[in-house]
C-alpha cells in the first residue's frame, strides 16, 4: 500500500508527499486551492515546473515526473532542512553556492531562498534547494533576473551568516550590507503588511521552523 502524506495545507493548495524508500515523491495539488486563487495556484504550479524543466538533471534540485493541469510531482531529496542539519562545515556553503551559480546559469532565479525549509542538508551533508513554486525561468537574463540572483545570493549569505559568519568574505559582507532596491522598498512598504496579513489573518509564517535569531531582514 502505498503512504500518502500531507506536507503542506494553505490557499494555494495542498502537498503531498507519497510512496515509500527511493519511491518517494512529492506532489503539488492545487484542486484544493480557494475558489478565488485556484488561478493563481495553476500559474505558480506551471511556472514552478517551467523552472524545473530548465534544471533538467541538475543533481540538488527536484526533477519532474509527472505534471497535469491541476497537479506537478516532483522527486523527492532526502535530507533535513537547514534549521536541522545545522550546516557548520565549509564545505556546505561551498557546495550550496556552486549549487546557486547553476541555477543562475540555467536562467533559473529561485526567489525564497530566505526561508530555510527550503535550503536543505542532505543525508550526504550536500546542499539542496526545494519548493520552486516562486522560482522564475528568464531566457533572457534582464535586468530583473540580474537583481532576482543577486537577491538569491543574499538570502544564501544570511544563512551562512547564521551558521558560518567566520566564513564570511569581504565580498560577502559587502552583498549583505546593500540589499537591491526593490528589497528595501518591500521591507519598507510591502512586508509589514505581508506579515501581518499572513500571520494574522491566514496564520501562517514566513519563517516557519527557522530558529529564532532575532532578525528580521
């Protein structure tokens, strides 16, 4: 018989994670999504598995499997999120930062890399990034995706920063210290509100099972 559990429940749908050992996958359900978003839902879904497709056997990201109107699986990365596996070996970052110029190479901005859920350490204690329903394929690498992978590199550089600060070069603290325009303006403006809606309102967490290190940005 085979295991069926749900990982995920919110406006946008459920996700499931299915089967059993190396069977295992993951299933992204939007039939369930409210009325109201359901098409939102079926826009993130497919631009997710557009995302997917470019990293076409990339090893340290989901591969598709099975893709319909409603519903995308994916394969399943075994592992633990970072606020877990604690990554503290240099080699991690090392890995977790080849991992994201692959990314970048293949035109694939990732855009939540923030929440460490989806950052993970794996069995082997390699890097693997999950949950691409934000991500974006941009062919032609614009001015948007150049500031989309810059942020990407920023949000990986906090988590280093949380873990790892001593790694931390020049470089990397400068990036840290000079966040895009369109990040301070969504600090400024946007993510109050964001927060308080989704919190409040939905009951939801940006940060959910992240460790509390008292920051915000």
């Amino acid at each position: 018989m085979q295991d069926e559990r749900i990982l995920k429940k919110d406006l946008f749908g459920e996700v499931w994670l299915l089967g059993n050992g190396e069977q295992r996958r993951v299933r992204r359900d939007t039939r369930n999504a409210r009325w109201w978003l359901a098409w939102l839902a079926r826009y993130l879904m497919r631009r997710e598995a557009g995302a997917l497709a470019a990293l076409t056997g990339l090893d340290g990201v989901p591969q598709i499997q099975e893709l319909d109107r409603y519903t995308l699986e994916r394969s399943y990365l075994p592992g633990v999120p970072m606020f877990e596996g604690r990554p503290a070996d240099a080699k991690y970052f090392r890995a977790a930062s080849r991992l994201l110029r692959k990314l970048h190479t293949a035109c694939v901005t990732h855009n939540d890399l923030a929440k460490e859920p989806n950052v993970l350490v794996r069995d082997d204690g390699s890097p693997a990034f999950i949950d691409f329903q934000l991500a974006a394929y941009s062919p032609r690498r614009g001015r948007l995706f150049r500031i989309a992978a810059r942020e990407d590199i920023r949000h990986l550089l906090k988590h280093k920063r949380s873990y790892r600060p001593d790694l931390l070069t020049h470089r990397e603290l400068a990036i840290l210290a000079a966040p895009s325009l369109p990040s301070r303006l969504w600090m400024a403006t946007v993510k109050p509100v964001y927060i308080f809606i989704t919190r409040s309102v939905f009951g939801w967490s940006d940060r959910e099972g992240a460790a509390d290190r008292g920051r915000t940005d």
